[in-house]
C-alpha cells in the first residue's frame, strides 16, 4: 500500500495543468526552423552538385565560360557577365518554387494533403519510376525544343543582360532531361521534411541553383582551372544510372505512404526494407559492371571511383539486411521505412515500440482516470517521418522519458 500510495503522489505531481498551454510553446516557436531550412539548402545544394556531373550539364560549363571570356571586349567585362550568368541560374531556379507559395497562402493546409493523399502518393511514385527508367536510358526525358531554341535566339537579338538571363533560362530547359528528375527527388523530398513545404522548397532550388551556378563563376574568375576539369565520357552516364536507383528508392517511400494510409497492408517494413536491399545490390552489381544499361559504353573500365562507391552500396545494403534480420535497429533511416509495428510478423501490439495506446482520445481518457495515470498525447499520422523519428528515436530511450 506503501508504494502505491507513492505511485499516486508521483503520477499526480506529473500531471499537466492545460489552464497554462501558453507555456508550452513559450520561446519553442522558431526552434529549429532556421536550422531546418539550412539543411534543405545543403540537400539542395549536394542534388546541384550531382547535377553538374551529369552529360546534360558538365558539358556546358568550358563552353558557356569560353563564350563569356572570349567574346568580351574587356577580360573584367567577360567575368561580369559570367558572373550575371550565374546569378540568373540560382534567380530562375529560387523562381521556379514561387507557385508552390501561392498554393500555400489559398489553403494553409493544401500542401499538407498532397503529401498524404494516396492517389497523390501513387502518383509522385508513377512519375519517379517513369524519372528512373530516362535516367537508364530506355528514353530522353526532354522539354520542347522550341522553347530551347526561342530562348536562345531571344538572347542573341537582345545582348546585354537581358540577353544574359535569356541564355540562363536556355540552359535550365536543355538540361531538364538531368535536372528534372533531380528537382522531382528535391520538390518529394520537402513534402517529407518538417516546417513549411513551400519555404522548405525555395530553400531547396535556391541552393539547387547555387551549386549549378558555382562553377560558371568560378571559372570564369580563373579560367585556368578548366585544363584541370575531367573529359566528358562514360563516368558521367554511370552517374545518371546510379540516379536511377536512387529515384525508385526515393519512389517507393511514396507507395510505402499511399500503403499506410490506405491500410492496404501491402508494403509492410520488412517487404520495404527488402526491396531496398535488391536495389542497393543492384546499384553495386551495376557499379562492377556485372550488368549493363543501353547507354552504357560496352568497354567502359571500371575506374577507383567507381568501385569505391560501388563497396558504399555494398555496405549499405548490409547495414539494411543487419536491420531486416533485427540485428541494427536502423535509427539512421527512421522515419523512412514504415513503422517497427506495421509487420508481416504478428505484432503483440499495433502501436509503437509496443506499449499500450488508444486511438480515440475519450476511450484513453477514461482508461487514465480508471487507473490515475498520466496522459500522454501523439499527435501523429501514419505518412509524417518526424512522428516516426520521435517514436524510434526518442520514445525508445527511458532517459529521454
């Protein structure tokens, strides 16, 4: 009796007094905010450097810079423009996010259900397996090639730095067929993150754009360096190739959210996971040339890096067999892969980590009262990653409790 009386005054002392909510987010509303904002830009910015190896883009930089150094009067005039050149890429790009604002300020909440609207979910996952398949060269993902052509002769009629934005905006539509499925992976990875999509997604181009932009400055400050960059060839259709893999992964994340949100009870974390493995041993398979696509050089040698990321792959897909065997716990994908309880193994308990919940807040309410316990609240939902990584991550360790 002695004990439970002491249980009582804890779980009493423990209780909340709602009367004081302000309190709760008292100093909490921009925590983080800022911090998530630069690792999208910083996520934006590596997918601008993966597209600048890629044969639609790499190509385009001793040739833009050339034009630039060699048809200006002054060599001062020549960097100027390049550097006006750069400008506009990381303009049009900070541009391309603005649409996403406008559907944000009609409904605040518009956003959020297209990332957890099923038939909005199976569709991202059509369109990014349809992104993979161009990436393997079945077919050439492209825009018009009017537009490209308008856009370039506008350029050369107009001249000065109207001229200059006219041939920025000519290259984002030539090299759409790299870039495209780049922006896509961008544009359904901001529906996953935490914070405002739209903000996060300008966050996004805009560090996109940067790092396409980079090395037309760059090289037009110090047009030495362009002997130092590598020839184009075989290496940059590999890189496109390993895109490939990464965009059906990326692309199964959205069937995985139509699958929870639905209860279809198909994709559950070990099918997931799994699926995971054989594309991870595909991409290694591919990287040591065991296979090839029908673009790849029949001869092509399978250089250091190639195989450096190829033994990357390798250890990855153990590190996802070590999490499917219950080996690794897989903290660093959580929130990705579907829940530890949406199993193909019966589960004791539906609910995460196993402990015992209710779904509806009155059933819960009584059940606490009956037995004088705490609440806890989770406001979840089963497409939200941050709910999955505070469940896994957090919930998981008692000192964090």
């Amino acid at each position: 009796m002695e004990l439970d009386e002491k249980s009582k005054l804890l779980t009493s002392s423990l209780k909340l007094d709602l009367k004081n909510k302000a309190l709760l987010s008292q100093g909490q509303e921009n925590i983080g905010s800022g911090s998530n904002l630069w690792v999208i830009f910083a996520l934006g910015f590596l997918g601008g450097l993966i597209a600048l190896l890629t044969p639609c883009v790499f190509p385009m930089i001793p040739l833009t810079v050339s034009f630039f150094t060699k048809h200006s009067e002054k060599k001062s005039k020549g960097i100027a423009n390049a550097l006006l050149y750069g400008f506009f890429i990381v303009l049009i790009y900070f541009l391309l996010s603005l649409p996403f604002h406008l559907f944000d300020s009609v409904d605040s909440q518009i956003l959020n259900t297209i990332a957890t609207n099923v038939w909005l979910n199976l569709a991202f996952f059509a369109i990014f397996v349809f992104f993979a398949f161009s990436f393997f060269g079945y077919y050439e993902l492209t825009l018009p090639s009017s537009w490209a052509n308008k856009m370039d002769a506008a350029s050369s009629k107009i001249g000065g730095a109207l001229g200059i934005f006219f041939m920025a905006v000519t290259l984002a539509i030539v090299s759409f067929s790299c870039t495209g499925p780049i922006l896509g992976g961008l544009l359904g990875g901001t529906t996953l993150a935490e914070g405002d999509v739209a903000t996060n997604l300008s966050a996004g181009m805009t560090g996109f754009g940067v790092a396409l932009a980079f090395p037309f400055a760059l090289f037009a400050l110090f047009p030495a360096w362009l002997n130092s960059l590598p020839k184009s060839g075989g290496w940059m259709t590999t890189v496109k190739v390993v895109l490939g893999f990464l965009e059906i992964a990326l692309a199964l994340k959205f069937l995985s959210n139509a699958d929870l949100v639905g209860h279809w009870g198909i994709l559950k974390r070990e099918i997931f996971i799994g699926i995971w493995i054989l594309i991870g041993l595909l991409t290694t398979l591919y990287l040591f040339g065991i296979f090839r696509f029908p673009h790849d050089d029949p001869k092509g040698k399978l250089t250091i890096g190639r195989k450096a990321v190829g033994v990357v792959s390798a250890l990855f897909s153990l590190y996802l067999l070590l999490g499917l065997t219950g080996v690794s716990n897989l903290k660093l994908l959580s929130g990705f892969p579907p829940p530890e309880f949406y199993s193909v193994f019966e589960q004791e308990s539906d609910c995460p980590l196993g402990i015992d919940c209710f779904k509806d807040f009155e059933t819960g309410l009584a059940y606490a009262k009956e037995k004088d316990k705490p609440i806890l609240l989770d406001f979840t939902g089963w497409a939200c990653v941050n709910c999955r990584k505070m469940e896994e991550n957090v919930w998981s360790e008692p000192r964090r409790l």
